[in-house]
C-alpha cells in the first residue's frame, strides 16, 4: 500500500505541464520537496509570458531536465521565438534550468535573447558556484556537477520588457529572500511572478535578511496584483502575503526574545518552536532560526 501511495508523487513530476493562467500567461508548479533523482529537480515554478511578438520565460527549474522541458512546454503552446529569459534570483532550484534553456534554440528565429537577473545575482553566485554544483550533483544523482550559467544583463531598478502589445516590468528589491531578488510584473492581466518573494505551503527560506523581506512586503502587496506565482507552491488569487508575513514576523519576534534572555544560539534552536501549517519545516525551520539569529544578534535594541 505504501508503494501505492508514493506513485502519484512521482508520476505528477512531469515537468511540461503548464497551465494558463491568464491569457497568454503559462505557469508550471513545481513539487514542493527537496530535489531529488526522482523528482529530477522539479521543485521549483516557472512560467512564460507570450506577447505579439515574442516569448518571455521567467525561471528555469532546477536542473537540465527541468531546462528541457521548459523548451518544450514553450514550442507546445505558441510558435512566437523567446526573446527573454528572466531569472528572479540565483538559487539553484530556479537557475539550473537556464544552461538547457540557452542552448537549446528556442530562440530560433532573428531575435537575439536577452538574459536578465538582479545585478548582484552573478556575484552571489559565484561565490557558492562549487557548493551549488556538489549539491546539485548528489541530490539529483547525476553522473558529473552540472553547468551553472547566469544572466548577462544586469538589472538596477525597473526595466520593461517589450513582448509586442504586452509590456513586462521587470523589479529589483533590496535583500530580501536572497540579496538579489527580481520580480516579473504582467500590467495587463496584473499578473506577478514574485519567484522567492513568496512562498506558499513550503516553507519561507531566510537568505537574505528577514527585516529586510518584512519590510519589503507592503510594497510587493501594493503592486495590487490579481494572481501572483509564488516562487513554491500553488498560484495565489488576491493577496496571498498573509501567511508568509505571520511566519516570518513570529520567527523575528520569538528570535528577538531568546536573544533579549540570552539564550545561546543551539538552544535557540531548540526553543523557538516550528509553525503549523507549512511544508518541509523540519527541513529549513531550524535553518531560518539560525539566520535570524546571526542577523537579529547585531540590531539594536528596541
Ligand atoms: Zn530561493
């Protein structure tokens, strides 16, 4: 019964499947789970935006797999080349795709494809380059370390992205989830792809700095958007912010606290207890404990 029972987990890790979430708007959601051999690094969502005159496609998935069947999701549904590949922030998970996404001609036709990501994204992954390619490497149970590339074009600020009667803004936000974070805004159907701005059912991962990501969230919540793609988890309709502004607002708080009483760091870990509700907690909430830690220590007291 029990083989029974894990077989849809597997059969469901298809790649290809998208679905419309908007007019012109495709969207495939990943597992939420680690990556895996078996679920061949499909543990993270990706989209693609189709304009009049080109494609756009936002993330790539973890690993060359994912990259693959992202090329044919896109040549499944529209025959317009990609002219852009926009890569909301430098986790693996999210960035292991682009190697088989670049190579592999969807950009067939005279547009040259743009590669745009946060302008710190390159740097940050440098600096864990042979770390990402080991894990990758043994979580996915590849023969070799795979092919990390990054974007190109460096975005500071606001660009927009001109698909052809479909304008996208591509958002730099101050550290956040990662120090690199990018959003993808779709005016017309107020679509965003918020990548690691926002998490649902899986469990918000501290990168980058917690006050940081609480102070940024009103302004991603007054983007007023529709629909918004989480970067895990299913597509939100309305404001789906709530719960991920609880945990990490109660993560600050109950942190906060065991440094005012002085509680070392390996207890803190013990006693700050783990949230109802989320997925792979046992997995990142003692992790995230220990970020806050490292960057609550130094703040000074209110
Ligand atoms: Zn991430």
């Amino acid at each position: 019964m029990l083989v029974v029972s894990l077989l849809p987990t597997i059969a469901s890790a298809s790649p290809a499947d998208v679905s419309e979430v908007a007019p012109g708007v495709f969207v495939h959601i990943g597992q939420v789970a680690e990556a895996s051999a078996a679920n061949a690094g499909d543990t993270s969502n990706w989209g693609f935006v189709v304009g009049e005159r080109c494609v756009a496609v936002i993330d790539t998935g973890g690993s060359a797999a994912t990259g693959s069947a992202l090329r044919e999701a896109v040549r499944a549904h529209t025959d317009r080349p990609v002219c852009a590949i926009v890569i909301t922030h430098g986790h693996p998970d999210h960035l292991l795709g682009l190697a088989a996404v670049a190579e592999g001609g969807i950009a067939a036709g005279e547009l040259a494809v743009r590669q745009l990501a946060h302008q710190r994204l390159a740097a940050a992954v440098a600096a864990r380059t042979p770390a990402y390619r080991t894990l990758a490497q043994r979580q996915l149970g590849l023969a070799g370390p795979p092919q990390i590339i990054v974007p190109g074009e460096r975005v500071d600020g606001e660009v927009m992205l001109d698909l052809g009667g479909r304008q996208l803004r591509l958002q730099t936000w101050k550290t956040a989830h990662t120090d690199h974070d990018l959003t993808v805004y779709d005016s017309q159907t107020r679509t965003l792809f918020a990548g690691d701005l926002l998490f649902v059912t899986h469990l918000p991962v501290v990168d980058g700095n917690l006050s940081g990501w609480l102070a940024q969230t009103p302004a991603l919540r007054q983007l007023g958007s529709l629909r918004t793609i989480p970067g895990h988890g299913p597509v939100v309709k309305g404001d789906g912010w709530q719960a991920q502004t609880e945990y990490l607002s109660g993560l600050r708080h109950a942190v906060r606290e065991a440094l005012k009483q002085r509680v070392p760091l390996q207890h803190a870990v013990e006693a700050v207890p783990a949230p109802d509700g989320w997925q792979l907690t046992e997995v990142y909430h003692r992790r995230n404990v220990t970020a806050a830690y490292a960057e609550l220590e130094w703040e000074d007291g209110d």
